[in-house]
C-alpha cells in the first residue's frame, strides 16, 4: 500500500512538471510571436528573455520549478506563499504610514512639506519621518525607492487615513457614551484660520469608574442663529446614535444670547426635546464686559502689558520697581477663560501704578520712534478714568475671587457653593449703598494722589452744531451737551451698570432650578452631612422625574447594603460620588 501511494505522487509530480513545461513553452512561445510581430512591425531589435516566468513582483524559472519539485511543492504553493509574503508587506507598510500619521497628529505638527521633491532639503515632517523609518526598515525602503505607485504617501491618502483614525476614536468614544448610558455636551463656536465658523463637541459622562470630557468632533456652522446651532447639535447626537431625549442631563455653552437665551436660545430648544438637560454657563470671565467702559478698560490693560513686555521696556520696568518699591513684579498677560488673571493683573497694576506711570514718562521722553508714541499715548490714557475703573473692578473682581476657584476646584461641594452665591449676591446689592462708594471714591483719590493724576477730568470741546440747524430751536440733545465726569457721573455711568451686570448674570447662571440641583446632588456625597438623607435626596429625583415611592425603597435597601459591606469589611466607605457610583455598578 505504501508503494502505491509513493508512485502515485511520484507520478503526480512528474505529471505537474509536465503541465508547468507545457505552460512555461507556451507563454514564451506568445512572448517569441509577440516579440516578432513588435520587431516586424518596428522594424527595431526585439529581446525576449524567455528563460524565466515573472508573476507579479516575482520571477519563476525552471530551476525554481525543479527546486520545487524536489521539495515536493508546487507552483501554487509557491504562488500562495509569495502572495502571503505580499500581503504581509502590505499590511506592515501601511501600519508604519499610519503610525507615522498618528505621530503628526498625536504631536500636533504638519503632515505636510512646502517642497516635497526628492531634491528639497525638507519635505515635511511625514516625508521626514519616513524616510527615517525606512533607514531602518528594507521593506518600507523597498516601497519608496523601488516602487513607483501605491506608496501612500499623498494628501488625500493621507487625509483618507486620519479620517479613519478619527472615526475609530470617535467609534470608542460611543461606545463608551452608550455604555454609561447618561452624558452630557459641551460646545462651543469660534473662527479658524480660514475665517469660517466651526464648533467644537464635547462630551462628558461616566465610564468604567472615571468621568471622562472627551473631545468628539468639529463641525463648519453655516447658521450661527439659535435654530441653526440647535440643528447642528441634534444632528450629531442623532448620527451617532445617542438618545438624547432620555440620556441627556446637561448642556454647557457660553453667555451669548443666542446660547443661553431663556425661551429661544440653544439651551432651551434643547430643552424642549431633552427635558432633563439642565443649562450650566461655562464662564463667569466676561460678566462686566457687557458694559462697554469695562471691556475699554481690560483691552488697555491688554495694551499696557504688550508694552511693558519688550526687551527694553521690560528691563527698565523691573529697574524702576526694585529703585521705588525694592521688588518687582510682572504685569500679566489677559486671559478670556481665566478669571484669576484678571484679578491678578489688576491687583498688580494698581500695586504699581506709579512705577509704571513712571515708566511711560521716562520712554515718552526718550524720543525713541514708535514706543515713544505708543508711551505718551498709554500715558494719556492713565487719567481719573482709568483709576475709577480700576479701583472698581479690582473690588468686583476680588469679592467674586472665591467663588470662581470654588467652583474650579476639584473637590467642591456644591451645596456651599451655593451658599457663597447667596453671600455674593447680598454683597453686591449692599455695595449699591451711596456709603460704599463714597469710601471707594476716597480710594480713588488717594491713588491719583500717589500717582500724581489729576483728579478732574478734563472736559471734552463740545461738537459744532450743525449750520443747518441755525434757524431752529433745539428742544432736545444733539450731541453737543458736555459730560462732566465727576464723582456722580461714575456712579451712575459705570459703578451701577457693572454692578447690576453681575447680578443679573449671577441670576441667569445660578437659576433657581440650577440651585436646587447643586443643594440636592449633595446627597450623593459621601462627605456631606446630607449623604442620602431622605428629603434632599427626593428633591434630586423629582428633577429627573423619579418614582419617589420606588425611591424610597430603593434608598431603604441601598443603605442597609451599604451598610453590612462597610461594617463587614468587604468594602472602605466611598470617598467620593464616583466611588459611590461604583460600588452601586453591579445593583444595576
């Protein structure tokens, strides 16, 4: 039997040499007709190298079909094994492209070269990479130096490519949304280098134990009116399949109106569809901006450190404040989402204002070309004005101190954030008493004094009237009537509007229904006093339209859990509402 078997493939293999002869004479045979007919038709010498077969990249000879059969293969397994060869390669080649891809944008540089010609001395940061790669790399090498097509390495592949790296970070952040069923959207719109609008999601929600804000997307807005916006954002939520209606829980935007508008804004059109979306306002930077005297008053403070931060300034800057106060200090740098800086730079600048009106003076004098213009016009600018402001917004800002790194910090409780709203808002309507600005018009004395500025402003020329109205009685203003800026004037012009500006934004951003929400998440803090007492607890449920009945009985059960796993030692007391939340995972 085993005989038989053995001349069976003996004679298997003298039949597939035969076939593989009869198949080699046979294309080169077409090759020798072809040749022929070329040189007959051309009239030139034709060469036909008939001694080898070349499939693909590879070439197949008869010695290579001898060896073959002699390790008793056959061209198809030789075939097969060098197409799986191939197929690797390919696979290797087009990993490293998209791990150099990935390196580009996880580092935040240019894919792409201004000459990207083999003779440019830089092709770019992918080209470069590349090429680094392929030193080290004979497969990668091969394909860029060898081969002259499908190397990859175009704009639209590479676009192509980072379009499906995004999308499968895109598709796991998803997944991880849908997972930890409840999140809520962050957005905002800004202008990029193109000067078109596009705005920014993000997400935030609960998974795996750890909050997570993950960036999803960008999106080029055509409409920036509220009903454009709120389409944009339901849109995205629609195509990646979250049930925003029932999962989302909260949505934060800026102060725009047309973001936080109260009955068309976005936040309330999405509210008409997600009822549980409670509105958050992102900042409380740009409250007093509103009044226009404020944004003026930061945009030359802006002005005032861009100047003191040249090289030559600078060093006379420093040298002035060691010679009048034997320290120094920086002025600093405004910043739209960081309200400590602009305390900080108020608080620095009326600290040294007479070091730095000193400044001013010495560089207008200098005669030196441009900052010496641009000196005596800051030095204009620093009058009886410019101290009213300052010394009034470095009160506003310094009583709102402590509730903005409250509500930054990582650790709050919102429940005495709430209290200190509640104590901001009667400290401003108690500085709207004529006493407290008397005490700060004092204040504003004194340092024009110490500063030596006028304490009189200086009254504008009255506008010409107009000749065609010289035959006519004026019954009312047009514009010629001089403004005294006295103490009274700022009172009415400036101190009020900032004041009533931040209680107004202190009531849009802490809404009734916002602070009840902050009271009666505490008790799901383990910290607080309130930890999963009975009334506060109810409260939070109601908001989110809760069986308060099915509540109870869950909230009875979940304790006496709670309890027999901490005494019992299974488990330490939660820290925190994350941890809490974990611990409450598996009881889903």
């Amino acid at each position: 039997m085993s005989r038989g078997v053995a001349g069976d493939k003996r004679y298997c293999l003298r039949l597939g040499a035969m076939l593989i002869r009869a198949l080699v004479y046979k294309i080169s045979k077409d090759l020798r007709l072809r040749a022929h007919n070329q040189q007959n038709f051309s009239g030139g010498e034709a060469l036909c190298d008939t001694s080898a077969l070349r499939i693909g990249q590879r070439s197949f000879s008869l010695q290579d079909h001898q060896r073959a059969v002699r390790s008793n293969t056959t061209l198809a397994d030789a075939l097969n094994k060098e197409h799986s060869k191939q197929v690797k390669e390919n696979r290797e080649y087009i990993k490293t492209i998209g791990e150099v891809l990935f390196l580009t944008a996880r580092q935040n540089i240019a894919q792409r070269g201004h000459d990207e010609s083999e003779e440019s001395k830089n092709k770019g940061n992918f080209k470069e990479i590349l090429d680094v790669v392929a030193s080290h790399d004979a497969v990668v090498k091969h394909r860029l130096t060898t081969i002259h097509n499908a190397k990859y390495t175009s704009k639209i592949i590479q676009n192509e490519v980072l379009d499906c790296l995004a999308e499968m970070v895109r598709s796991e952040i998803i997944d991880e949304v849908k997972d930890g069923e409840f999140f809520s959207i962050m957005a905002d719109e800004t202008k990029d280098v193109s000067k078109k609008e596009q705005i920014s999601f993000v997400l935030r929600y609960y998974y795996n134990g750890v909050i997570k804000e993950s960036f999803l997307h960008f999106e080029c807005a055509e409409r920036l009116d509220a009903a454009g916006l709120t389409e944009k954002i339901v849109h995205l939520l629609e195509r990646h399949g979250l049930d925003y209606k029932n999962h989302l829980i909260g949505q934060a935007y800026d102060g725009a109106a047309v973001m936080s508008a109260k009955h068309s804004g976005v936040q309330a059109r999405i509210r008409e569809q997600a009822k549980y979306a409670f509105y958050i306002h992102c900042m409380l930077v740009d409250a007093v901006k509103a009044v226009p005297e404020a944004d003026e008053f930061f945009a030359l403070l802006q002005s005032l450190y861009v100047f003191t931060s040249g090289s030559y300034v600078h060093s006379k800057w420093l040298a002035v404040q060691t010679e009048m106060y034997g320290s120094t200090r920086e002025l600093q740098q405004l910043s739209d989402t960081r309200w400590a800086c602009r305390f900080l730079a108020l608080h620095n600048i009326m600290d040294r204002l007479p070091a730095l009106k000193q400044v001013l003076q010495e560089m207008a004098q200098e005669r030196r070309g441009e900052k010496s213009s641009e000196a005596r016009g800051l030095l204009a600018q620093i009058d009886l004005e410019f101290v009213v402001h300052l010394v009034t917004l470095r009160k506003l800002f310094g009583e709102t101190k402590l509730l903005s790194e409250m509500l930054q910090s990582t650790t709050v409780d919102l429940s005495r954030a709430v209290d200190l709203v509640e104590a901001l808002v009667q400290t401003l309507n108690d500085f709207r008493q004529e006493s407290f600005f008397d005490n700060l018009w004092d204040e504003v004395l004194n340092i024009c004094e110490q500063c030596d500025a006028a304490t009189q402003s200086v009254a504008k020329r009255p506008r010409k009237l107009s000749s065609r109205l010289r035959e006519y009685h004026i019954l009312s203003t047009v514009g010629q009537r001089e403004l005294e800026c006295d103490k009274e004037t700022f009172r009415t012009s400036f101190f009020y509007p900032a004041i009533d500006c931040m209680l107004s934004e202190l009531s849009k951003r802490f809404s009734k229904t916002n602070c009840e929400l902050m009271c009666s998440i505490r008790s799901l803090n383990p910290k607080s006093d309130a930890f999963l007492r009975d009334t506060t607890l109810f409260d939070f449920g109601r908001l989110f339209g809760a069986n308060i009945e099915d509540l109870g009985h869950e909230l009875h059960q979940f304790k006496r859990l709670l309890e027999r796993k901490v005494q019992g030692g299974v488990i330490e007391k939660p820290s925190d509402t994350v941890a809490l939340t974990r611990f409450t995972e598996p009881y889903k």
